[in-house]
C-alpha cells in the first residue's frame, strides 16, 4: 500500500478544528513563488500548479522508467501548501486577494529525494513536457514553533478561525512571530473544484514565539 503522509502525519495533515501549539520539524518541498489573486484564471498560480504537480508526478511515477532512486517507496502525492504574505501586513488581508505574494507554494517531497534527485526531475519533466520548469525550487522549511487549527468553509471566511487561533495563543502566553522564514501558512485538503465550499478544509499555521 501507498504510503500516506496525511494518514502517517495526522498531526500536521489532520488537526483539530480547535487551535493548538505544534512544534513542526524541517521538511523538504518542491517550491515555486510569485504574486497575485490565485483566482485569477490567466495569473501566475495557475501556471504555478502546472509545475508543481508536472515536477511531483515526475518523480512519484519514475519507479516506472529507467532511472532509480536510492530509497524510493511509493507515496500518495501529498496535498498543496502555501505561504503567503503581503507587504506590510503581519499575515493576510483577505480584502486585498490582489496583492498577494504567495512567497512558495509547495508540495512536500519524500525523504528520498535529494537535491541531486530533484534537479533530475526538473530535467526530466521538461524534456517529456515540453515546457519550462525552471522556476521550481528544492526547499527545506523549518517552521518551528506554531499555533494550528482546521478550517473547515470557504477559505473567505478563513479570518475568525485565524482571530480564534490569536485569542488562544495570547491566552497561552504566545505573540505573532512573522519573518521573512515564517509566514501565513495553509494546506489544502479539498479541491476547490469538486468540493462545496462550506466543506472544504484547509489547515491554517501561524508561527508564534513566547511573549
């Protein structure tokens, strides 16, 4: 069977729907970064998702060419993540979609792939795909410290879980720990596409330290 990093890393994939503490060790992403609403359907975030998900099923399917790699197993592609942020803002204004700078969004990669593997994979996908994957990016995210919490609706309605997430870190003796490394941070368990809004889940972090 496939491994699962959502069923495997339930507390990272499958929190609860009320805010909590979780320290969040480093791990490793395909990675690609720009600006603007993700709605819009001829921006850059679409373009980003043809890359991603090319660079992740390069790799997850390469057991069924030529070329191995040390260690692999098979995995279930895990969901998409995102970090964003907004110039002056400490997290994100919903209000404003428009001038979002979405710093990566990322899939997580296996343990199995080094940076040597990942550079095969980008020559790989952009040999068979005919199109540029250039601008994807190996990362090691360290996130450390965070407060987290399941949102469960529209990701418009994403504010008051985050406003709840806030009340229970101050009340825990936390305060906001924003930098350039530690950002508004989501990951998407439901395709937007297929699923109603007010079903949709999606795993909201914010970094926080010690008041």
């Amino acid at each position: 069977m496939a491994f699962d990093y959502k069923k495997e890393y339930k507390e990272f994939y499958l929190p609860s729907r009320k805010p909590h503490l979780i320290t969040v060790p480093p791990m490793n992403f395909v990675t690609v970064q720009g600006k603007g609403d993700p709605n819009d359907p001829a921006g850059e975030y679409q373009a980003a998702m043809e890359v991603l998900y090319g660079l992740a099923y390069t790799i997850k399917m390469s057991y069924k060419g030529s070329h191995r790699m040390e260690g692999f197993f098979e995995y279930v592609v895990p969901p998409l993540e995102g970090l964003w942020h907004q110039q002056g803002v400490d997290g994100v204004d919903y209000a404003h979609k428009e001038t979002f700078e979405w710093t990566s969004m990322m899939i997580r990669l296996p343990e199995f792939v080094t940076r040597e593997e990942f550079d095969w994979a980008v020559q790989e996908a952009t040999a068979k795909k005919k199109r540029d994957f250039s601008t994807a990016e190996f990362r090691t995210y360290d996130e450390g410290l965070c407060v987290q919490c399941m949102h469960i609706g529209p990701y418009d309605t994403e504010p008051e879980t985050l406003r709840q997430m806030d009340v229970f870190a101050a009340e825990q003796g936390y305060v906001p720990d924003f930098t350039a490394g530690r950002l508004h941070h989501e990951i998407y368990l439901g395709d937007p596409r297929r699923t109603a809004p007010e079903k949709l889940k999606t795993v909201l972090r914010h970094p926080v330290r010690k008041k």
